[in-house]
C-alpha cells in the first residue's frame, strides 16, 4: 500500500458501489429493466421453483433496504410485465419471459464484471470479501439495533 492508497472506509465503499451500480444500470437500461427489478426478478430466477412471495419480499429488503411496500411495488411490477407470475395463493414463479430477460442481462453484465476484476489477485479479492462481509454484518446489526431504538440518529 503506498501512502496515497485509501484505507476502506465508507466513503471508499459508497464510491466503489455507486460506480459499479451506474455501471449495471446503465447495462440494465439497454434492456428495459431496473436495478431493483434486477434484484427481486434475479430471487426467483435462482429459485428452483415456485417461491414464496414473503420470501421475495424478504430479499429484496434485505438486500436493497427498502421498505416492504416498495418491494412488493417491485414484485407488482414485474407480475405486470409478465416476467414473474403469481403461483397459488402466496407464491411467484418467474416466466420464459423473466428467465430470458435475467439470462441476457446477466450475460451482458459478466464481460464488463470480467474486465473491472480482471488482475486483480485473489487474495486481495478473498481480503476484501471478508472486509466487506464483516462491514455489512456490523452494518445490519446497527440497522436492527436502531430499528428498536428508532430515536436515535446515525451519525457518520
């Protein structure tokens, strides 16, 4: 590391997430979806069946921190463009349609994902796992702590 190397704070983090974000987006664009689309439609694309909506909804707040009603617009969203369908009373399956649109835009994205990784050492990338892991568990924690304690303000 050399003294002009940052260590990883959240600013790093933020910088790195937004810039690998607007890089997905803008590939996600190019055919008709959404990051948050891409998102909840990749939950039940992985899934080897039907899943539970709960669960969708779940992973989608969980992964997204939005609130419940925004993932459920999502869910909504998607049903409407006939890319994911209601199954029985509480679950979703994903159509030919959804699984086309994920499988497209999942191989338009991997060159780019090549090409941003492309030499960087594995060990560095095993580190920064781990760095990153430890950072979104602590984050999480704090984010269930201030939900029981919701006066309390975040201070960076």
């Amino acid at each position: 590391m050399t003294a002009t190397t940052p260590l990883v704070d959240p600013r790093v983090i933020a910088l790195a997430h937004y810039a690998a974000r607007a890089v997905l987006e803008r590939a996600l664009d190019r055919h008709g979806a959404t990051f948050q689309q891409s998102v909840t439609l990749r939950l039940a694309a992985v899934a080897d069946g039907p899943v539970e909506r709960g669960h969708v909804i779940d992973g989608v707040v969980g992964a997204l921190k939005i609130d419940a009603a925004q993932a459920h617009s999502v869910v909504d969203e998607l049903i409407a463009a006939e890319l994911l369908a209601p199954q029985g009373p509480s679950q979703v399956r994903i159509t030919d349609t959804g699984q086309e649109l994920h499988d497209r835009t999942s191989a338009a994205t991997a060159p780019i994902t090549a090409r941003i990784y492309a030499g960087i050492p594995t060990e560095d990338l095993a580190a920064a796992g781990r760095v990153l892991t430890l950072i979104t568990e602590r984050a999480n924690a704090e984010l269930a702590a201030t939900a029981q304690r919701p006066s309390e303000a975040v201070t960076q």
